[in-house]
C-alpha cells in the first residue's frame, strides 16, 4: 500500500525511462483483489500520467500508453467499488487535461457516455467528481 501511494513520487526518482517501464505493474495494482490497493492506484493515476507526460515531453508514447492501457483500467475501476469510482473520476478527468480535444471526445467521452447510460444509479452518481 505505501509503494502504491508514493507512485507519482517514485517515477521522478526514477526517472521517465522506469515510469513507462512500470505500467504492466500499475494495471496490474490496479486489478488487485483489495479494495484499498485498487483505491490507492486509482488516486495515483493522475499524476502518474502527468509524469508520464512531462518526462517524455508530451510524447505520442505517452498519450498512447494513456489511451490504450491506463484509461481501460479506469474504465474498469469505474465499475469497482463507491471509494475506487470517486479516485478513477478524479484521475480521469486530471488525464483529460492532459489529452487533445480529439484524444478525449475519441476516448475519454466514451467512457462517460457509458457511464451515463449505466442502468445503475449508483454508479452513475458517485463515479465522477
């Protein structure tokens, strides 16, 4: 759980070369069995892709590692438990900040769109911030 928490803080120790290195890690943190560990990856998320981003200077890399592997499991959190959707909405909307205008309607408006025809109230109301 600490090392999961000190994500954004590692990569800068690490450097950007290990911060792309780790995210097979990452999704699989993020698909952990405890719920806590999933919660505190979702709360990582964000700045580890605006690490991502400012260590490659806003490479293609790192948008495509964002789009095709950490925004599927976002979207896959946003189905977890009330605690683990209110960390992957607050690092979703922190990674549309960090996307083109055409990269979020393509991807991330998608992932809300679904969200918001979900027959589950539930996870509509308390998945974004």
């Amino acid at each position: 759980l600490v090392a999961v928490k000190r994500l954004a803080a590692a990569c800068r120790s690490f450097g950007g070369k290990a911060a792309f290195a780790l995210s097979s890690r990452v999704r699989n943190v993020g698909r952990d069995k405890e719920m806590v560990i999933r919660q505190t990856c979702a709360e990582q998320l964000g700045g580890y892709c605006k690490y991502l981003v400012e260590a490659s200077n806003d490479s293609r890399e790192a948008h495509d590692l964002m789009i095709d592997q950490l925004l599927p499991l976002i979207q896959e959190m946003l189905r977890d438990a009330m605690e683990v959707r209110q960390a992957s909405g607050t690092s979703l909307l922190t990674i549309a900040e960090l996307l083109t205008k055409d990269e979020v309607f393509d991807h991330v408006l998608k992932i809300v769109l679904q969200m918001a025809h979900d027959d589950t109230d539930d996870q509509k109301i308390s998945a974004l911030p």
